[in-house]
C-alpha cells in the first residue's frame, strides 16, 4: 500500500475509489506506482514480474475503470476523488 505522500489525493479517498473499482491488492500498487507517474520498466523494477503480465493487469484495471488508457485512468481518479464520499 502507498504512503499518503506518494499519491496525488488523500489515502483515504484513495482507498475508498480502489474498493469502488474493485481493484486487486497487486492491481492497486499498480495504480498507485501509475500515479507516482512510473513507466512500465519503473513498476517491474518495483514489483517485479514480466511485462507481458503487467500489461494483462493494466488491460484489466483499464476494464474495471471503463477508460482505455493510463491518462483516461488518472483522470477518472481524480475526478473520482473530488466526489463526495457516500457512507
């Protein structure tokens, strides 16, 4: 899990639109490694793991988020964290 100092929103609010996507553990460091704007060869450097399996997780958060990108994926988030949250 990230430190509230490496993502671009409040780790609360982060962890409440990771659940709200129904990212996995391995599908959330991803995201959050995207956010912290790392390039694929930086997220293998830090998980480890081959890029052919990376891309698959990314095809499949990109699915989950209804966007087609990495910069469609950031955009939902932020403006996802600027919604107000529902108890």
């Amino acid at each position: 899990m990230a430190s509230s100092d490496s993502l671009p929103l409040p780790l609360e609010k982060w962890q409440q639109i990771a659940h709200a996507l129904k990212l996995s553990p391995r599908q959330q460091r991803i995201v959050e490694l995207i956010l912290g704007n790392f390039c694929d060869k930086q997220i293998l450097a830090a998980l480890g793991g081959k890029r052919p399996t990376l891309r698959t997780q990314l095809k499949r958060v990109f699915a989950r988020a209804g966007v087609e990108d990495r910069q469609g994926l950031v955009i939902l988030i932020l403006r996802m964290s600027h919604e107000p949250s529902h108890p």
